[in-house]
C-alpha cells in the first residue's frame, strides 16, 4: 500500500498528514484557513488520493505560515508515498478549465523540484486570504514532493476560479503520474535506475 504520515511541528505550526496515493478522494482537512481547506479537498477529491490533515498554526500573524507548511508536509507524505518510485507513470498534465478560466499543468515526479509559476491574479487577497500564497503553496509542495511543477494559467478574471483552475489541474496531473504502469510496474521510470537530481 501507498501510504504515508507526516508529522511537522516548529514553533510556528504543528501539522499531521497522512496519505494513501491509491485512494478514492476521500479527505478530512482542517487548516485553520477556510479557502485553503476548499483548495486541499479539490486537490484531494479530483486526484483520488485520500488525504486527512490537521493543521495548528499562528493564523493570529497572517496566513503565511499556515499555507507553507501544509504544503511542505503534504508533499513529503506524497513523496514517502512514492518510495523509491518504481513503476510510476511518473508525468502527468491536465488543461483545467473553470468558468471564464483556464489553466494548464504538467508535472515530472522526477525527484528534482522545480516550479514555473505563470500564474497572475487580479485581486490581492480573496476574503482574508493573500493571493501571492498560493505560489508559495506550490513551490513549498514542489520542494517536498520531488516534482518539476508547471503552472500556467492562460487567462481568467476571477481570482477564486483561477485559484481552483490551478488546483484541480494539480490534482489531475498528479492523478495521472502516481498511477502504476502495468508495462513497467517493476522498473524506476528511467535511464539512470533512479529517480534524482544528485545521481
């Protein structure tokens, strides 16, 4: 089974995350943040991997800290997840439209983070929320998971759709590169036996 428990404690948040890559988008989340709540069971219910969360952290500051460290912690549930990551289909991408919005990822579960972030809002802050966490959110999960992470969003004018268009096509992209390939179940999906920036 493809499962995972992170735990994440630092004097700004106490996190507890656990994953099952082979779920059915099953998911309990608690943050302390509502938007970022909604964002995490999209991600949760359109890549079919199970996740339950559960974040304490000093919102009483802002948000920052909060929506980092979900990300840190929930990308390294995934990537304990993979384990040394045979048999992946390893990329995925997915064109997610939502409303006037339409957004594209691709990943690479290459174990070599890397994030291109060509995503643009038009307000600052959706409720209380700062817009420019949401890069943070991503570059943070891309970190931990081991995933070169492309998001662009190709136009949109509401900051909430375009939010959720970024999310949902993680999730679909993601959906698709933990998925095993009958073809190859046994083998590291690549030439050098490996999957990592150091070998």
């Amino acid at each position: 089974m493809r499962k995972a428990q992170v735990e994440r404690r630092t004097k700004e948040t106490c996190i507890s995350v656990a994953v099952d890559l082979d779920g059915t988008g099953q998911y309990s989340i608690a943050t302390g943040v509502g938007f970022l709540d909604h964002m995490i069971e999209q991600l949760s219910r359109h890549s079919l991997i199970d996740i339950e969360m559960q974040v304490e952290g000093d919102t009483h500051i802002d948000f920052h800290h909060t929506t980092e460290d979900s990300a840190l912690a929930l990308g390294e549930a995934v990537s304990r997840a993979l384990g040394d990551r045979r048999g992946i289909q390893r990329y995925g991408e997915a064109l997610v439209p939502m409303d006037e919005s339409l957004t594209r990822v691709a990943l690479d579960l290459s174990n070599r983070p890397y994030l291109v972030w060509r995503v643009t809002f038009p307000t600052e802050k959706l409720g209380a929320f700062d817009t420019e966490l949401f890069r943070e959110w991503f570059q943070a999960f891309a970190q931990m998971a081991g995933c070169t992470l492309h998001i662009d969003t190709q136009y949109g004018v509401n900051s909430h759709h375009i939010a959720e268009s970024c999310f949902k096509g993680l999730a679909r992209a993601l959906r698709r590169a933990v998925e095993i390939d009958p073809r190859k179940a046994d083998q590291v999906p690549s030439t050098k036996g490996v999957l990592g920036g150091s070998l």
